[in-house]
C-alpha cells in the first residue's frame, strides 16, 4: 500500500479519555485511532497507518529516527508536552525526508502561554490543532489531498 503514514503521540495522551476531558475530550486514544480509521475507510481512503505512543522523550526519539530510510509517506505527531520543551525530538525530526504534520488536540494559543511556543513545529510542514478527535484524520487527509491540489 502506498499511503503509509505513521501517527506519533507524547506524554500523557495514553491518558485521553480520563485526562482533563473539558480539554481533551472523553475519547481515549485507541478510541480517536479506531474514529480516525472508520472515518478514513468511509471516505474511501486506503491508508495503512501505525500508531505509536511513549511518555518517554528516548523512546519517541528513536520512533522518529528509525523512519529516517522508510517507505512512510508522512508522520502525523502529537509531541505533547514535549512540544514544547524539546530541542531533541526538533533535532530528530529535522532528520526526516517526509512531510510532517504536528497535531494538538486542543487550541494552544487559548491556553497558557508556555504552550503557545511549539519547539517541534520548526520542523513541521503542517501544524493543526484545535480540531479535537478530528486533528489525526484532518492532517492525515490534508496529505492526501496536498498532491491532489498541485
């Protein structure tokens, strides 16, 4: 299958569905991962997609830097909090040669202010947020359509 994309997730999002849900929402993240693939099915788009999540900063970097050869058309990333704070994830996915696409489940720019600053998103193509369990299928079709539109 061609569309292979590979969906990345931080710190503390294992913890969707108990976690602050005003914010997050009460799905939990195999939940938004079994919508994204419905969704994606229904709209007739073959895609093969791998979900990853680690609250480990080591772990997330040597997710990303084991897709530096692969044959994924784009990596989808919620860094979480690591968003943020990360000079090292930035640095590993400087490493890539596919198209990035950060995602936030919640608008960071109506939260505090030191997550309005996103480290991780100088190296992305496309940042989305603010879309809730949407933001995975959004970006995901946001690459299938890029190459559509040029």
């Amino acid at each position: 299958m061609a569309n292979k994309f590979i969906v990345i997730n931080g710190p503390n999002l294992n913890m969707l569905g108990t976690r602050e849900t005003s914010i997050y929402g009460s799905l939990t993240l195999d939940e938004i991962a079994k919508y994204t693939e419905k969704r994606l099915v229904e709209l007739g788009q073959k895609v093969e997609l791998e979900w990853f999540q680690s609250n480990s900063e080591s772990a997330l970097i040597q997710k990303i830097q084991s897709l530096v050869n692969s044959d994924i058309k784009a990596l989808i990333i919620n860094p979480a909090a690591y968003s943020h704070t990360s000079v090292a994830i930035l640095d590993a996915l400087k490493m890539l040669p596919m198209p990035i696409v950060e995602v936030h489940l919640s608008n960071t720019h109506h939260r505090e202010s030191f997550r309005q600053v996103k480290l991780t998103a100088k190296a992305s193509t496309i940042i989305m947020e603010g879309l809730g369990k949407n933001a995975y299928l959004m970006a995901i079709l946001a690459q299938l359509y890029k190459e559509e539109s040029l």
